[in-house]
C-alpha cells in the first residue's frame, strides 16, 4: 500500500492526497466506500480498516464481481535488467487472490461474513446491509467490527 504524506478533507468528505515518491496529488472522496466512510468518522479503528482494504484488494484481484465492459488491462513492459520484475501470470495472481480471500472470509465465520461481504466487497451501506439481513439497526457496526477484527486477526495486522 502506498504511503501518503498529505490528507487533506473538506466539508464534503473529499480528501485530496499527495504521494511521497511521484509528488502527484489525487482526490478521493471518501464517500465512495462505505469502509472509508466509517474510517473518516471513527466508527472503525485503523487495524479494522487495514483488513478491510486487503480483503477488498483479495476479492477485486481475484475477479469476483460481476463484469460490465470488457478489459482494460495494460499490455506487458519489456523486461530486462532495469525493468521491473516479472509479475505474475494474472491467471495465477487471480487463483492466489480467490484463495486469500476464501481463507479470510472463512476466518470471519459464517454469522459475520455476511455482513463482511455486503459492506466491504459489494460497497453495500451499512444501514441497507442491515435492513437486507433483516436485522434491527445499529447491528451491523457491531457485527462488523467484529468480523473486521478477525479478519485483522487472519492477515496477522498488528
């Protein structure tokens, strides 16, 4: 994960961040993600944050939502001694991500990766997870602060 030396958020949940190494600044409304969102207003601490994007990142790297366009990956560099190192085959990339993210939904457990999936890998909002699952409000911060916790707990995060 990249490391970001500015953050900066307006009135509108919009952080503009600039990177160390390129120096380019880059917008992200932190809106966009319902686990962004509870990050901004402290209802999830930086630990539960952590296991939460790498699960996304599993989940997004091994291909598991639906599709709507065609692919729009870059095409191969030229190797050599000064290019970067070779990547792996995104066949592989994929099968090792479906398996990562398989173990930590897993390791959630069955009554709490429900709720895991639907806000953080389908971007559900919290309230409408809840109300999906039928369960009453409120819930769902618990449950998936729970399911976060031991996703962090899977990963190993400190």
């Amino acid at each position: 994960m990249r490391k970001l030396a500015e953050r900066n958020i307006d009135g509108l949940g919009v952080a503009s961040v600039a990177a160390r190494r390129t120096g380019r600044r880059v917008t992200v409304n932190l809106a966009e993600s319902p686990l962004t969102w509870l990050r901004s207003r402290g209802r999830i601490d930086a630990r539960q944050f952590e296991a939460g994007e790498r699960l996304r990142a599993d989940y997004e790297t091994a291909a598991l939502g639906p599709r709507v366009t065609m692919r729009w990956d870059a095409s191969p560099r030229a190797g050599g001694r000064r290019g970067p190192p070779e990547a792996l085959d995104p066949t592989l990339a994929q099968i090792a991500a479906k398996r990562r993210f398989t173990e930590a939904v897993t390791a959630a457990g069955p009554g709490l990766s429900d709720v895991l999936w639907r806000v953080v890998c389908a971007g559900e909002g919290l309230a409408a997870a809840e109300k999906s699952l039928g369960w009453p409000s409120r819930a769902g911060k618990l449950v998936l602060g729970f399911a976060l916790d031991r996703v962090a707990d899977h990963y190993r995060l400190p």
